[in-house]
C-alpha cells in the first residue's frame, strides 16, 4: 500500500506548476480540464517518489502559517543553495533538527506562499 497523491492548496495552478516542475524537477503526470470553472486536475510526479502531488484550490491568496509538506532530499544544503540561485523564499536556512539530532532541516516557500521543510534522510 501506498498514498497516491498529497493534495497542495494553490491559487495560480499555472504558477504553481511552473514552481515544481522548474525547482524541484517535477514531472506532470496530468494537466486536465475538470468542468466548467476552469479548475483542472494537475497531478505531479518528483523524481524517484512513490507519492504524486495534486494542487486543490484555494479560495484566496492567503497560505497556510504552518508548513504543508515535508520533502526529504540526500543533499538539503545544496537543494537550498539552489533553490536560493533561482530567487525561492528561503524561511529557515540549513540545521538540525530540534527533535531530531543528526538530521538537517530547513524551510522554504513556494510560489503560493506555503511554507515546506526539507529535510535529510
């Protein structure tokens, strides 16, 4: 058993999109329309992930104060330094974790506002 998909709350599917796919080397697996309002279904896939990523709607622009996801990367230093070379928001820089020492975590947010965590294995 597995999760399929994590559902992300967006405001701008398209800039959104753009976000994953140019930053963190998503792939889309779906981008399709979902009736008349205009919503679709964009479904993304990261690199060597069993579990997708589904954007839902958000009523405003206003993100979440919490962290939404967690996303484990081998290398979060260098992940950061990339992310910062692109002109990504950068909320916490590189560290160990509070409630896990040996393990680095840091935040930052995407095109939407929402804060995630990266943190090593």
């Amino acid at each position: 058993m597995h999760i399929q998909f994590a559902e992300l709350p967006v405001y701008d599917q398209d800039r959104a999109k753009a976000f994953y796919t140019d930053n963190l080397a998503c792939q889309v697996i779906a981008d399709q329309s979902m009736g008349d309002g205009g919503w679709r279904w964009v479904e993304l896939a990261f690199p060597h992930a069993v579990t997708n990523l589904h954007f839902i709607s958000r009523a405003d622009v206003a993100p979440s104060p919490d962290p939404v996801l967690v996303l484990v990367d081998d290398d979060v230093e260098a992940r950061v330094a990339s992310l910062k070379a692109k002109g990504v928001e950068i909320v916490t820089e590189p560290q160990e974790a509070p409630w896990q020492p040996g393990r680095t975590v840091a935040e930052f947010r995407d095109s939407e506002g929402n804060r995630m965590v990266l943190a090593s294995r």
